[in-house]
C-alpha cells in the first residue's frame, strides 16, 4: 500500500486488513470455519476465464465498502478521497462510453452484507472493498451471487486467495504471506547463513512463519528454529530459539510483538539479528530498552506515494492526513472503468472476465483474457503498458491489449485475482528504536496455490 511514513496507525492499518483478532480460540476457530465454509455459497465457475455477453445498462456504477469504524475509521478517508479522485480522471477521459460513471452514496458500517445488499439495489457494477479480510466472505457471498465484481484494495488474508467468489473477487493488496522471500532476503543481506522463525500463534504468524522458512531454504539459508508464542508469554520461545544459536531472527508478530522483542533484547538476540515482519514494524521509541532495535530492519508493503498523487488526493479532500489503501483504491477503480471499456459493457461480469487481462496478467486459461474483445489480438506483443484510464483506453482504440501499472505498482492479476507482484517499503531502526525508510524491495505475490 502506498504510505508516507512508519506511524503506529499503520500498524493498525495492517491490522485491520487482515482482520481482527478474536479474543479466544474457540471464536478463532469459528472465524476459520466461517471463512472455509461460506465459501461454497459463491456461484460455480469462474468469471475470470469465461466469455461474458452484454448485459449491462449503459451506465457504469461503482460502490464503496466502507467498513472501517471505531479507531479504524481513520482508513475511510483516503479510499473515499482516491475513489472520487478515480472516477473524476476517468470522467475527464469520456467516462464510460460517452456517460459519466456514478460514485454511489458511500456509507460506513461493519455489517459488509448488509452494505453489499444495498449496493446491490442501487446497481452498483462493482464494490470497491472491504478494507478487513474477516469480513470480505459476507460481502463476497452477497455480491458474486449478485454477479457484482468485487475488487478489494486492503485484504491480505492467503486463504481468501481461495475463496469461492465464481471469480468475482480481485484484489490490489498483496497476500500477507508475500513478504516472506523480502524477509529471509533482509536476512542473507544483513550476513546470515543460518535463521529462526520465531512466529505469533493464528493463521498470520503461522502461515507468514512457515513461508519465511520455506522463503529461506530456496535462498540458500539454514532454518535452524521455528518457534510459536503467545502475546504476552514469549520467554520460552525464545530460549528455544537461542539454543539453537540462529545468525539471524524473523519475528513475525503483531499483537506480541513488542513484548517478544523485549524478550529477544533480554537474550542478545536483538539489534542487527532482527528482521521484522509488517505486522511488527512499529515506532517504539521509549517502549523498549535503549537501543534495543538499533540496525533492526522490518518491512511495510507498498510503494511510497508520488507528490503528484498526494496533491491530487488533497485537492479532492483539503483534510486529508492519511494515504493508507489509497494507491490501491485508486488503482481498483481505475481498473473497473478500464475492464468495462475492454469488454464494451458495465455488467459485472464482462468487468470481472475482462480484470486479468487489462491488468496484464494471464488466466488460468492461458493466452488473453476472456473478456477481451474479439477484434484484439491476443499474445505478449500486443499489450501496452498505460498508466492512466485515459492512456489504457487509446491503447483500446488502437486495438491493443492494455496492461494498466498503477499508482500501487504492476497489477498482473493471476487466476486467484491476486496480484503477482508485491511492493515493499524496507526500514532501519536507529538508537532511538525509531524506523526510518532506507530502501525498497520487490517481491512475487504468492497467495494462490
């Protein structure tokens, strides 16, 4: 996503786009059932990768998913500023067909079904959002069966790669899991030949953990530990991890973090060993002992916003102070209005077959995507790369195949709706436990099996 700057309400940012944490195992196990089993209400088959007829209205509408409320609320603003900013480029480029695209009437609400029956009745196309991963399967279930694509500029849970949305559901966020060949990276650079993982328990230490480790032995590293904590009761883990003497250590945590980097400070196990995950990359300034961090380094996903869009976004919203999924909502719209030009249609589903194809990735099926037109010809020589709807739309005009690199970075959609590359932000921590951005690092985007 793009970020300015480290502040601890990205960290609640990446929070909040994998989903809350549930206060006690037996509601996390009911989450994990609820996302494996609500997966079967989606329509079969997959929009992706089959032909749609013409069944729009003339009228291209899209919907905003809001679901930020509380002390999340602050993530509403910028996707709400970069929608609107979408939709007015788009407009200035001839809208779709000659008539303006529609915004419809934002609300905000936790309830996601409940909103997408509502944007369903207003006809909306398609539904940019929602920002938590927890409760994209309500709105998922509502919309594909609605055949209203779905394109979700925050969600990171892996397993909604494998979600069943009738292949409705894209998103322009990375999957949680892409960041492990970056961390293992951070680690050989820094000298390692050996690592720990030392990981939360849940579904995103786990599964960014066991990544990390797979990420480290296809670079040549040794995994010499793999331990699991709870927030809160990391000593253990962590002598585990000392005995086993590791030249580097992967923490991959959020809620535990601090205290785990406390207990890894305790053991001499912090300072340059540590890599962090996003979850863990915080300001801790005060909160940690003096220097415990210094030469630590952890990384955020995204790309650093450009001046241009940032003046952009504020000439759209003067109060604007956060740009968090505002690149990806940018790019989510942007992507719609292109889809629908590609496949000359505002249906839903001629966007949603036309997606992979004009963010220049390929299906499942191989070749064009299956919504291109007919007249275009398929194959690498015929796509142009374009950085705008309106830059997109000529490259139509002239009968090529566009591949739309947005504000966030390449889109290339793969045959899970996942983007297949992932942008990060690498910081260093100084004696101040305080990080500052120092670099940058790419990574494929592995949520799909």
């Amino acid at each position: 996503m793009a970020r300015p700057a480290v502040t601890n309400t990205l960290r609640d940012a990446a929070r909040s786009r994998r989903g809350t944490v549930p206060p006690t195992r037996a509601l996390a196990a009911a989450a994990a059932a609820a996302l494996a089993l609500t997966g079967c209400l989606g329509p079969a088959g997959s929009a992706r990768v089959s032909s749609a007829d013409a069944s729009g209205d003339g009228t291209l509408r899209i919907g905003l998913l809001l679901d930020n409320t509380g002390p999340q609320n602050f993530l509403n603003a910028p996707q709400l500023a970069a929608a609107k900013l979408a939709v007015k480029d788009i407009n200035d480029a001839g809208g779709h067909k000659g008539k303006p695209v529609e915004l419809l009437p934002e609300t905000v609400s936790a309830d996601t079904a409940a909103q997408a029956k509502a944007l369903v009745g207003a006809k909306a196309d398609v539904v940019i959002g929602p920002t938590d991963s927890s409760r994209a399967p309500a709105a998922i279930d509502v919309l594909a069966n609605a055949k209203v694509a779905v394109i979700s500029p925050a969600n990171s849970a892996a397993a909604l790669s494998n979600y069943k949305s009738g292949g409705y559901y894209f998103r322009t966020a990375a999957a949680d899991v892409a960041q492990a060949p970056v961390l293992a990276k951070l680690a050989k650079d820094g000298g390692a030949k050996t690592l720990a993982v030392l990981h939360e328990e849940g579904d995103y230490g786990k599964g960014v953990g066991a990544a990390v480790a797979a990420a480290a032995t296809q670079s040549g590293l040794e995994t010499v530990a793999q331990a699991e904590f709870k927030p809160g009761q990391a000593q253990q883990a962590v002598a585990d991890v000392k005995a086993a003497n590791p030249d580097a250590v992967v923490l991959v945590a959020r809620e535990g973090a601090q205290g785990a980097i406390a207990e890894l400070n305790n053991a001499g196990l912090a300072g340059k060993k540590l890599v962090l995950s996003d979850g863990a990359v915080s300001q801790y300034g005060s909160g940690l002992g003096a220097r415990a961090l210094e030469g630590a380094r952890g990384v955020l996903p995204g790309v650093f916003p450009s001046a241009e869009f940032q003046a952009d976004l504020v000439a759209v919203d003067p109060g604007l102070k956060d740009m968090i999924f505002a690149a990806e909502t940018y790019d989510a719209v942007t992507l719609a209005g292109i889809a629908a030009a590609a496949a000359e249609d505002d249906a839903g589903t001629s966007i949603a077959a036309s997606l992979v194809g004009v963010s220049g990735g390929i299906s499942a099926a191989g070749g064009q995507s299956a919504g291109q037109s007919a007249g275009q010809s398929a194959g690498p020589s015929a796509a142009e790369v374009c950085t705008s709807y309106k830059a997109c739309t000529d490259a139509l005009r002239a009968g090529r195949r566009p591949d739309y690199d947005g504000q966030s970075g390449r889109i290339n959609f793969d045959a899970h709706g996942d983007i297949t590359q992932a942008n990060y932000v690498v910081y260093t921590y100084g004696a101040d436990n305080q990080a500052k951005m120092t670099g940058t690092e790419t990574a494929g985007s592995s949520g799909g099996g």
